[in-house]
C-alpha cells in the first residue's frame, strides 16, 4: 500500500477516534498543532510519523468497547476496513490492540460489503460450514487488504489454527449459560489468540477468527439471555409467592440480587470487562436451578451425548480395565496399566521435546515409532481436566496409538523369546491383555467417529479410524505369532 493510501487509512481512523472520544466526553478533543501542520504536507511520508504517535496515544484512550460500540452505531464499513487495515499494519501484540481488531473483525463478519452475502447468515451446526464460511470471508479479508500480500502462515500456527474446531463443538455442545462460563472458554479462546503471535494478523487467522468471533457471539448471546429470562422468571414468581426481597435463595443469593438484574447493561460492556458480571449470573442461575431444579438437558444438535469419557492416567477409558476378564489378576493388570502410561509417557516427552517439523518419528527403546500429523498433534496437546469433545478425541487417539506401540514391542519380545521355555510367557500373557481391551477401544472410538462424522469433523473421524485399524491389522499379527506356539 503506498503512502498516500496509508495516509487516507490513518486519516479515517483518526476521525473515527476522535468521534468516540467527543462523544464520550462531550467537548472536543484539541489536536496537537504539530499534527495539524503536519497535514498541509503535500508530502504523504512525511505525515504518517506525527500521525502515527498521536494515534498511539489515542490508542490508550478507546476501548474495545467503544470500537465495538461505535461501529455499530455509525455502521461505517469504509472506517471499519480502514481500522483493519490499520491494526494489520500496527501488527500489535499488546491484548488491547488485539482486542479492538477482534472488534472489527466481528462487525466486518456480521456486515458484509454491499451486495455480498453474509458469510454468517444461518448459525453453522457443522466444522465444515464454519471453514467454509471462513474461505468466504478470507476472501474478503485479502480484498480489504489488497494490494498487502501475506507470506505462507507457518506451520505451527496453521495447526494451532486447527484449535477453533475444537472450540466450535465446544460451543455447540452447550445447553446451559453456566456450563459455558465453568468450562473457562473465555479464557482458553484469548490465549489461544495471543499464542498466534504476529500470525495473528494473517489473512486466514483473521478469517477464521472472525467466523468464530461471530458464531461465538450469537451462541453466548442466547445462552447468556435465556439464562436471565430464567432468573427473572423465578424471580417474579416467588415474588407473587410472598418471598421477601432480601429473602435468600441460596447461600449469599438474595431475591434483591436477581430482581436487580440488568442483561442489557452487562451485554454492553465487552467480554473482558463484563466478566465478573457474567460469573454472577452463572451463580445466580446456579441458585435458581438448585432451588426448583435445572431444566431438562436438551439434546446437542447431533444426538450424542455431550458428557465425556473419564481419562485415566494411560490416556485411555477407565471403562477399558473393567472390561478386562478376571482370568488377569488386579496386580498383572496394575502392571500392564503401567506399560500403558510409561509408553504414552515416552512418546509424549519426545513429541513435546522435538521440533515440530520431525517429530513424527519417535525413537523408543526397541522399536520406532510413527505418527500421523494429528496423533503428534493429540500427544502434544494437554487439555488437564477439561471436559470436552477435544479432550475424547485427544484422549481416543494418544490410547490407540499407545496400545498400538505396546502391541509392537511385546509381539517383538515375545518373537524373540519364543524358542525358550518359559520366558515368551510374560510377553504373550501382555498380548492377551491388549487383545482383551480392544473392544472397549474400539466401541470407544467407533462412538466419537460416529458423533465426529454427524459434527462435520470430517479429517477427525478419518484420523481416529485410522488409529484403530492400524491398531487392529498389529493384533492381527500378534494372534499370528501367537498361534505359531506348539
């Protein structure tokens, strides 16, 4: 872009700041003499610098907020592209500045160029939609920013771009405004933002966060209203009722605290600031659900069941070792548990470790180990205690892998040991052991690439099938080493 298009841009951007501003404070704001000077200069370059201090500073003084706020009053698209275009080039890694672009994003996404079709005009209910959505809007995205070309995104914020896919089935999971503020999304969603560095302000990070900035917004909206809707609701009633205004309804929850609700107020502040107030309304919706009970769970849009499996320390089910017959006894299968989490744990150490371009080939002690782009993806990742569709398939692919690798090496032992009389034991007793929790590896996996294909999440679905058939074609070997013993 050159000089004097960039000037246009900071010209925009300064009118559109200074509007807030005025408007906030209800007087005008006296601009330094040195930047009015400066903008009789007929030569653009040598304007840009004052300009570009000023609006730093101005920078400090307008919110997300008030971005936010401000576009969707004027709804100015020509001062919206030009903002973008102004924090791509800024490309700030401070939080505000990020902030405020994700502002812009949300309206570009929601408003589109006059005779387009809006990238978000029916809710997605499928991954694909969503990456669809976001090739339409990248497109839209290079457009704004024309004649600026963007180099290759590097491959690790490419993978880490694949994150929103888990976040969108999160989102769609959720029945409840509670169960969305306790699983700490809010917080995982900005991190996930300030890990991409520089990249971003990269065409295709800004589309797909735009997409999800839209969808997330429509999504917590309706959550977040249906939740006050019910708050009031039982409010009114037990009012009727002759309830107190400073009776409680639970614990420290008083009716005063519920009658004085404003959803209106706490929507208009943005996400960071508001935080607070969204955590009261969880726990007032909290205190309204323990006190009349919570409604019936709706089912998610594809059916299945939102409540994940338990991961136990080998990466895999705790419904596995159930399955296991009682022919193993509670100290062989304690030990075989722990070939399980020891492997798991080797595999992960070397993943994390290596560099993420040659990771894919872990050296163990007897045997090499390779993996697909999102198996070493599923061992990189820690999810801790999170309860979501991410974590089951995580969890599915890191067990799958694991017993494969298992498999592999006591079918080696054992092959190596087969001559003996008595030391090929231990290795078949391990065979049998891993042949035994296959079906419930198995009636696991089958179920997320069930529920994976119904989401749109076409790559996970073909990943975990692939984890299980080659976990199935290695037993199939072993059973034919085992049937080799006379």
């Amino acid at each position: 872009m050159d000089s004097a298009n960039e000037l246009l841009d900071l010209v925009r951007v300064h009118r559109f700041y200074v509007a807030i501003l005025e408007g906030a404070l209800g007087y005008c704001i006296p601009v330094p003499q040195e930047v009015i000077q400066e903008q009789s200069n007929r030569e653009p370059r040598a304007v840009l610098s004052a300009f570009l201090q000023w609006l730093g500073m101005l920078d400090l003084a307008v919110s997300p907020s008030m971005v936010r706020d401000q576009l969707q009053a004027t709804r100015h698209r020509d001062s919206a592209e030009a903002l973008l275009r102004y924090f791509v080039r800024k490309c700030s890694l401070n939080d505000l500045d990020r902030d405020k672009a994700d502002c812009v994003l949300g309206f570009l996404c929601r408003h589109p160029a006059a005779g387009a079709c809006g990238v978000l005009e029916k809710f997605p209910c499928q991954a694909d939609q969503v990456h669809l959505a976001a090739r339409e809007f990248n497109l839209e995205i290079e457009r704004i920013l024309a004649p600026k070309r963007a180099g290759e995104l590097p491959a690790e914020h490419a993978q880490l771009l694949r994150e929103y896919d888990f976040f969108f089935q999160e989102l769609i999971d959720f029945r409840t405004f509670d169960q969305l503020m306790d699983c700490g999304i809010l917080s995982r969603i900005h991190n996930l933002k300030k890990s991409f560095g520089p990249s971003f302000y990269h065409p295709q990070v800004l589309a797909m966060t735009g997409v999800f900035n839209g969808i997330f917004g429509m999504r917590f909206d309706d959550l977040f209203l249906a939740a006050t809707r019910q708050i009031k609701s039982f409010a009114e009633r037990v009012q009727q009722e002759g309830m107190s205004i400073m009776g409680r309804v639970d614990g420290e929850v008083r009716l005063k605290h519920l009658t004085e609700l404003d959803d209106e107020q706490i929507l208009g502040k943005d996400y960071v600031g508001a935080r607070e107030d969204f955590q009261r309304v969880s726990s007032f919706k909290k205190a309204v659900d323990k006190r009349h009970g919570p409604p019936t769970p709706q089912a998610s849009p594809n059916g299945a069941s939102s409540a994940p499996a338990s991961p136990d320390a080998s990466g895999g089910s705790t419904s596995q070792s159930a399955s296991v017959t009682t022919a193993f006894t509670a100290l062989q299968t304690r030990d075989e548990e722990l070939k399980l989490k020891r492997t798991c744990e080797q595999i992960r150490a070397f993943v994390k470790a290596a560099d993420p371009r040659v990771c894919f080939t872990v050296p163990l002690p007897r045997i090499t180990v390779s993996l697909s782009l999102p198996e070493a993806d599923a061992f990189r990742r820690d999810y801790g205690q999170e309860k979501s569709f991410r974590t089951r398939y995580a969890d599915a692919l890191v067990s799958l892998v694991t017993a494969k690798v298992c498999v592999s090496s006591e079918r080696l032992e054992f092959n190596e040991k087969k001559g003996s009389a008595y030391r090929w034991k231990p290795h078949a007793d391990s065979i049998l052991y891993l042949m035994k929790i296959f079906d419930a590896l198995q009636d696991q996996t089958n179920e997320l690439v069930a529920a994976a294909q119904q989401r749109g999440l076409k790559e996970k679905a073909e990943a975990l099938s692939a984890a299980l058939t080659k976990l199935h074609g290695e037993l199939q070997l072993a059973t034919q080493n085992l049937q080799t013993l006379s």
